[in-house]
C-alpha cells in the first residue's frame, strides 16, 4: 500500500506536462488541483511509517515534491486568470462594438418632441393620450413627476385643467386624477358617439353641395379620418359596416354615387362590409 501511495506522487509530472501544452482546458487544470490536494495527504500518512532515522531523507524528498507542486499549481493558476482575463477583454469588446455601430447608424440629432396640449375637446384625446401614455407607462417616472407632467400638458383654463388642479399635486393623486380624466374624456362610448356626430355632420354638409374633384378628395380623407379614429376605438368597418355603410353613402354627392353604382365594383347582393370597402375605394 506505502508503494501504491507513493507511485500516486508521479502525477505530478502529469500534471506539469499538461500544463506545458496549448489549449489547457480550465476544467482539466481544476480536477488536478483536487489531485494535487489528495496527494498532499498521501505525503503526510507516508512520513508517519517511516521510521525515524529514515524519516529525515524522506521529509526532502517530500519538501522536494511539495515545491514543484506549489510551482505547478502557481503556474496553473495564472494560465487560468490569463484565460479568463482574454474571455473578459473579448467580450466587453464585443459589447462596445456593438455599441459603436449602434451610435454610427445615428448621426444626427433627433428634433425634440413636444407634447401637444390637451383643452378638453373630446376630439382631441386620443391625439393627446396616445402621446402622454408613453409618460404614463414610464416605471422610471415617479406619480409626482407624472403629475407635473400632466399639469404641463393641458392648456391652462381649459375644462382639464381644472379636473386635474382639483386635486393636490401628490404622487397617490396622480393616478386618481388620470382616472377622472378618462372617465370625463376618454370614455369609449363617449369617444364613438362624437366621431360618429363627425359623420352625422358630413352628411348635413354635403347632402345639397356642388362638389368639385378638389371638395370630392377633401371629403374622402376627411371620412378616412374618422373611420380610422373609431376603428382605433374598436368600431371597425367588419363589425359596424351596416352603420358606417349608409352614413358614408349619404355623404357622397348624387353623381358620384350614379357612376359608382354603374361601376363593375358595384354589387347590391354583397354584404355592407364590402360595399363599405368598394365605395372608399371608387
């Protein structure tokens, strides 16, 4: 058995020669580390059979092996720092170069973005909100800072104004003050009934008018607009033709409407949704 153990020290030289070659992998070094470990014991149960006169000659032979194991080991190490310096370098380089082309594919300054004012026309809150939201969702926002920035964003004496100044200019305030005001503004049932007056209004306009191409064109985007602004409210054409559909045929003059109906895209059989599509799109 004191044979075995003692063959076990030749390991050492094992390990000296792995180090010595390219490509060490870290794991490797680490496991022989443990190795090292192991036989460092092996040294001590070892010294305690030898007999006295003996123990002396023996003791240099195991100083001797002690020392090129702490070389090694020491050796090891700085291979496995150096390894993990060159990953480090490598990889923050990546990152800086990925951050390099990112500021290379902008180089020029962005315009600064200006909210715009909200006065408490109900036409104008989801130009308004779709702008604010983006403070409003922002986490790194404190409520506080929210709420001046919805102070700033409303036209002073206008009917949100005095909504949200109704309240003191606390953080626990702000969101109770951004639920009044949806509540008085931006109520979805609300919102529709005024976009769908917007049509309504088209309609009494353009019902007797002499149109023009020019007028013919201003009428279209100005019907787009509306229909886009209720689609954004959920009232889209393929759920609300049948309402849309008769709203936007008693906009359009009467000799746009004869040449549409005799038009190939024309065809009374289909549904209102299609109709919709094949009059905004004559």
């Amino acid at each position: 058995k004191l044979l075995k153990n003692r063959g076990k020290l030749t390991a050492y030289n094992k390990v000296e020669e792995l180090i010595t070659l390219e490509g060490v992998d870290i794991s490797e070094l680490n496991v022989l580390k443990v190795k090292i470990d192991r036989l460092e014991i092996t040294h001590a149960s070892i010294l305690e059979l030898f007999p006295e006169k003996d123990f002396e000659a023996e003791f240099e032979v195991v100083e001797d092996f002690r020392d090129k194991a702490i070389r090694i080991e020491t050796k090891a190490r700085r291979i496995i720092t150096c390894q993990q310096n060159v990953s480090t370098i490598l990889n923050s380089t990546h990152s800086d170069s990925a951050i390099i082309v990112v500021i290379e594919k902008r180089r020029f300054k962005l315009p600064k973005l200006e909210l715009r004012k909200f006065d408490g026309d109900v036409k104008e809150w989801l130009y308004f909100w779709s702008q604010f939201e983006k403070i409003h969702d922002d986490s790194s926002i404190e409520d506080l800072g929210k709420f001046q920035y919805l102070l700033q964003s409303t036209v002073e004496g206008s009917r949100e104004r005095e909504v949200i100044e109704s309240f003191p200019p606390t953080g626990d305030n702000y969101p109770k003050a951004i639920d009044c005001l949806k509540a008085r503004f931006g109520r979805n049932d609300l919102q529709v009934e005024v976009y769908v007056r917007e049509l309504l209004k088209l309609v009494l306009k353009n019902a007797n008018s002499n149109f023009c191409s020019n007028n013919l064109c201003a009428l279209y985007d100005n019907l787009e607009q509306q229909i886009r602004a209720l689609e954004t409210l959920g009232v889209t054409t393929d759920k609300s033709a049948a309402l849309l559909y008769p709203l936007v045929e008693s906009c359009m003059p009467e000799d746009f409407l004869r040449a549409w109906q005799r038009s190939s895209n024309f065809d009374l059989g289909s549904d209102s949704k299609k109709r919709l599509d094949s009059l905004l799109k004559f």
